[in-house]
C-alpha cells in the first residue's frame, strides 16, 4: 500500500511540474506579415442621391389651336371641297378662334359686296339660331350666351346670290361692346364659314 501511494505521488508531483513549466512561458504573438506597412484606408463609396426629376408636365392642348382639316372632316356637317381651277371658294372657311370672358357675345353681319340677294343659316354649337337670313348692306344681329369652354358659330351660304360668291362681313363683340373679331368670308352655296370663341 505504500508502494501505490509513494507510486501516486510521484505521478502527480511529475505532472504538476510539467504545467508549471508551461505557465511559466511568455505568450509571444505572431507578427504581421509587414508591422511597419499602414493599412490602407478604404473610403466608402458615394451613394449617389436617388434621380428626383421633376414630374413631367402634360400640357393640355390648346382649344384655339385647331386644324381646319379636322374641323371640316365631318362631311355630316361641312360640305367636302369642290374647288377647280380658278375657282376657290366652294370650301369651308375657318375664320379663327378666340378667348373671351365674355357672358353673352353680339355678332353683326352683313353683305361685303353689292347687295345681290345672298341669304345665310347661322348656327351655335352645330344647332340651328337663324333658319335663313338675308343679307343687305346695313348690319343686322344677333345675341348668343356662351357657355364655358368652346362656343363654334357656323355662317352656312345658302345660295350666292346674283354674283358669286356668297360675301359676308362680320363682326363680334363681347358683352362691353368691344370688338373681338372683325372679318370677312367668300364661300359657295352649300359651305360654311367657322367662328370659335373660348369663353374662359
């Protein structure tokens, strides 16, 4: 028995002097590869702010802007042209448009030439306001309300008198009586002469 105790002993007196040696050890760390080199400082890259274009504007279309060709289209109002040479007025005849901000409008028309039995229809937004009215040399009229937006008068020639062709003069007033439009049409029987006015 005291072989196996004088046996233990020695084993762990061994084993203790072998930790102890490891202990004793200084730690000594592993060098970089360069220790002198500075590390590289990467800066971050720049984000670039997000796009922020302006919303793109739709502009709305003129409603003065019109193209006679596409006024004149519809063959069930407007009489497709029928000119030949040397003789240019069987055609409608677009005469303008214009803005106003005017609650009524007065319209004055009469014969531009000699007095030769020309007779007229005039109509408001494609309706009938004068079934037939005879042209003389003084000036006759009419009052129209308008409406917002677009107020189209058609000046249809119902015959072209004695001499061709029929010839008008015309005028439009607001409702201060200041003159929006003065003008004249030559059209043959049959043809209109369009007037837009754009109540704002």
């Amino acid at each position: 028995m005291k072989r196996i105790l004088f046996l233990t002993i020695m084993i762990t007196v061994s084993l203790q002097g072998f930790a102890q040696e490891e202990l004793n050890n200084k730690f000594t760390p592993i060098p970089p590869k360069d220790a002198n080199a500075k590390k590289e400082v990467v800066p971050p890259k720049e984000v670039a702010p997000p796009k922020n274009d302006p919303p793109t504007i739709v502009e709305k279309p003129d409603p003065l802007k019109i193209n006679p060709e596409e006024l004149f289209r519809d063959t069930n109002l407007y009489k497709p042209e029928a000119n030949v040479e040397g003789i240019y007025y069987r055609r409608n005849q677009y005469l303008g448009g214009f803005r106003t901000k005017a609650i009524t409008s007065t319209i004055r028309y009469r014969d531009a030439a000699f007095v030769d039995g020309d007779k007229i229809r005039i109509l408001l937004n494609d309706e009938v306001v004068e079934a037939e009215v005879s042209l003389v040399g003084e000036f006759k009229d009419f009052k129209i309300k308008l409406k917002p937006g677009i107020n189209k008068i058609d000046f249809e020639a119902l015959n072209e008198g004695s001499a061709s062709p029929n010839t008008a003069e015309f005028q439009v007033f607001d409702d201060k009586g200041t003159v929006i439009e003065s003008s004249q049409w030559n059209v043959g029987t049959g043809y209109k002469a369009a007037i837009i006015l754009f109540k704002e």
